[in-house]
C-alpha cells in the first residue's frame, strides 16, 4: 500500500529534469515510510542500488558494514563480493558500476554504515566530488533516522554546503491519507473506531500497515499491543536502541517524564535529578528533531515568540505505550495479562483527550483549511498558556490558539468523548475571560471534536465553528 506522500514524489520527480547529478538528504523517524518513498521514485530509474547500514549492536565494527555492503553490491551487480579495505574503495567501485543511464544509489541508514569510520562521510564526499557527479542522471540519496546525526555531519558540515539538492524531513501522514487506509470500509467504519485507532499509533504507515480493518479498534489495539507477540510492544525498545544507541536510556527516562505532562526544560532536569546544562538541552533537541517531542513556545500578541517553552510527546504511539504498555510490560511478557476493553485502561477518556488533541496538533493544515485560514495569514498557531501574574486575572490553557495578521484570534477547543455537553461552552467562557490580550482584538471560539454533541450546544449558536474528526478525514 503506498498512500499520500504526493509533494515529496513531486520534489523528487523534479529533479529528473535536471541535467546534473543530484544528491538527496531525507530523514524521519523509524517506520515513518522513507524507504517506501524511495522505492516509489525509483519506478522512475532504469538502475536502482539500495544499500542498508547494519543496525548497532554490542562487537559490531567498520569491517563488518564494509562486508555488508560489499554483499549487497555483489547481489545488485551480479558479481563476486569483494574485498575493501576502506570507504573510498567502496564507494569507487559502486561508482565504476553507475557512470551512465537514470541511476537511483540508495544508502539507508547511513549513520549505521558510518558508525565505525570517523571520516565515512569525507570518504563518500571526495568520490561524489571525482565520480558519481560525472554522471549526470545519477541521484544519490542519503537517509537515516537519526535527524540530529544527519544535521550535524552532513546539512551542517562544510564538506556538504552547496551539494544537497534536496533536504526532506518526512513526517506522519496527515490525516486524509491515513484515512486511505481503510480503503472500501471508509463509508461504514464510524470516525470514532478510526479515531481510536489513530489516537494510538498517529500517522506513522507501518502501524497503519498492521491494523486488521475488518476487526474493531479495541481488537487491533488488544493485539499490537498488550500481546508479547504485538508489533507494537516490542517496537518501543527498538526505536531507542537503533536510533539513539548508547544514549537509550536517557532518552527513555525523557519521554518516560514527559507522559504524564509538558513540561520545560528545567521540570524535565528537576525531576530526573539533573542540573539544566548543555546535555539535557541537546537530548531534548535530539528528540525533537527526530519527531518524538514537539516544543511549544507561547507567543506574545506582538508576534515574538516568548522565551516560555514546554517540551511535549508529540509521537501518540510512544505516549500510549508509555502510558498503558510500559507499566505492565512484564505481566504482558510472562502472559499474566488479560487485555479488556479499551474503557477498562486507566483514566481512559482523559488520556485518549490527550492522545487526540496531540493529532489534532500535529495536523493543522487540515484545521487551517477547515477555518478558510490562509497560512501565509497565520502569526502563531499553537497550544497557549497564560501564567498567573499581577497583570492578569489567572492561569489559563488553551488547546491551540491561532493568531492571524487580521487581529484575529481563534480559540479552539480540542475534545474526545463520547459526549460534549453544554460544560464544554463554560469552559472555553472562562479561557475567554481569563485570556490577557491587546484590546480591539477579536476572538472567535472554535470546538474541534470527536463524540456527539449535544442540542443545547448545536443550538447555543456559541461557536463560531465546529469542526468533527470526521471533517477532518
């Protein structure tokens, strides 16, 4: 199944009409589909070599990801595997193989491949320089999910500048196309059942690849995860261990602290026990650039950003795992767990309210559209919240507030149940009221929301919108 994906395959595509060799950068999260992509722009080359970096792992070294490549190019070119000594021979002989016709090189993972050698990528820059380059149909992409390797050895680095045709970042699928999913059963599925299943597994395809359509959310959700065969049980460890390496376990107490709430920086170190210095910044960046935590900042109505700032999960399938998986994980593993229904889990509504508004979130652009809000309009789009000071009348928190150049605000409400009642109304009254800003500015309450909702508030005219999840799909 390939779906979406349709303004990276044009960014690529584009580059067939050059008439010079191009080198690629991609990144994303594991699962996130990068390989999947490549596979499909390479229907586009008469010659397509993909290599893979051998994941870490404890005595693996330089001569062993040489080996392997040697291996993969022997399959590719139907030859005898050979024997290198270094990087530069490598890559000189996969270049002796490419020097004419529509050539895709694939090299996946390539924080893997260069683990052992210091200088893999001065290596790989010399003979692109002197060889691959002379053919000028030839695209070399470069991919991992490592982003923050990726950022500084290659984007960063003055080997590279002025080389990379193109940068992709590929993130989850939106939401229209992780409907595509479902295929023939999108009429008759409700977007509740679907919302349940993207609340736990975001819009990451291989997780979507996994869900059995014709069996109900709580099913799938029972078996990928609170099963020891599950995909999705075992997966957390995995991505930990092959992105980050050594580093694991301070990554996973991060997120581990972050489950229960945003917090800062300084919350992050105080409640791991750690001073706020240069290591717990870059592990937070670490994240963040590979997708796993978004940064939220609270703008100020003069359109500068505020020095305030909260890390949040922004990835559902680790916040869900975290949160019901991790805890239980070695009563699931012995086969002492029983899975229930999805309304057994603990706090279940309000951690499915987290899970949906972090979809919402990571999906704007459909809400943008949704408002008719031209993007280019937009000053700040993002969760807000006040801290109670002299100067305002109390704390408050707002799901997303979008800020337009038209002094416009628009105060969106972010709800999962299965029903919102007129409390919500009082709710976002009293963030109205609490909300300190600039007077002659308009406000315009928007409820975005999966579950049904009640006469009093359809009739109550108080929201300017509503959008469903539906909608949205």
């Amino acid at each position: 199944m390939f779906y979406g994906r349709e303004s990276e395959l044009q960014q690529l595509k584009a580059l067939l009409k050059k008439e010079t060799a191009s080198l690629v950068v991609m990144r994303g999260r594991r699962r996130i589909g990068k390989s999947t992509l490549v596979e499909k722009f390479a229907e586009s080359f008469g010659l397509f070599c993909e290599f893979q970096g051998l994941a870490p792992r404890s005595g693996l070294k330089d001569d062993d990801q040489r080996r392997n490549f040697s291996e993969q190019m022997g399959k590719i070119f139907k030859i005898p595997p050979l024997q290198l000594d270094h990087w530069t021979e490598a890559f000189a002989h996969l270049a002796s193989h490419t020097r004419k016709g529509r050539t895709l090189i694939f090299l996946d993972e390539i924080s893997w491949m260069a683990g052992g050698e210091s200088d893999f990528l001065g290596k790989l820059k010399i003979v692109w320089d002197t060889e691959f380059k002379k053919n000028p149909r030839l695209v070399l992409v470069l991919c991992g999910s490592v982003s923050s390797w990726i950022d500084n050895n290659i984007l960063r680095d003055a080997d590279f500048v002025g080389r990379v045709s193109l940068e992709i970042n590929l993130q989850e699928l939106p939401l229209k196309d992780c409907h595509e999913f479902w295929r023939d059963k999108k009429g008759r599925i409700s977007s509740m059942e679907k919302a349940k299943i993207l609340c736990a597994v975001g819009g990451v395809p291989k997780y979507l690849e996994e869900v059995d359509f014709s069996a109900s959310s709580e099913k799938n959700i029972q078996r990928l995860f609170f099963k020891k065969s599950g995909l999705l049980f075992n997966e957390f460890d995995k991505i930990f261990s092959d992105i980050f390496s050594q580093r694991a376990p301070r990554y996973k107490d991060i997120v581990g602290v972050l489950v229960s709430g945003k917090c800062s920086a300084l919350e992050v170190a105080k409640k791991l026990g750690l001073s706020q210095n240069g290591d717990i910044t870059e592990y937070l960046t670490d994240l963040e650039k590979s997708d796993f935590l978004s940064r939220d900042y609270t703008w100020q109505f003069d359109g500068r950003k505020s020095r305030i700032s909260r890390y949040r999960i922004r990835d559902n399938y680790l916040r869900f795992y975290l949160k019901y998986v991790e805890p239980i994980r070695e009563k699931i593993r012995s086969g002492l767990y029983e899975p229930r229904g999805l309304e057994s889990l603990k706090h279940w509504s309000l951690i499915f309210g987290f899970q949906f508004e972090n979809l919402i979130l990571n999906n704007l652009g459909a809400v943008l559209n949704h408002l008719e809000i031209d993007p280019n309009s937009v000053i700040s789009a993002s969760p807000y919240f006040q801290r109670k000071t002299k100067g305002n009348k109390g704390a408050c928190q707002i799901d997303l507030l979008i800020h337009t150049r038209f002094s416009t605000l628009y105060l969106c409400e972010i709800k999962f149940r299965v029903r919102i009642g007129k409390e919500v109304i009082d709710e976002v009254i009293q963030k109205i009221n609490l909300l300190k800003r600039p007077k002659g500015m308009s406000i315009r309450p928007v409820l975005i929301c999966e579950g049904e909702i009640s006469e009093e508030v359809l009739e109550s005219d108080f929201f300017d919108q509503i959008i469903s999840f539906k909608d949205l799909l």
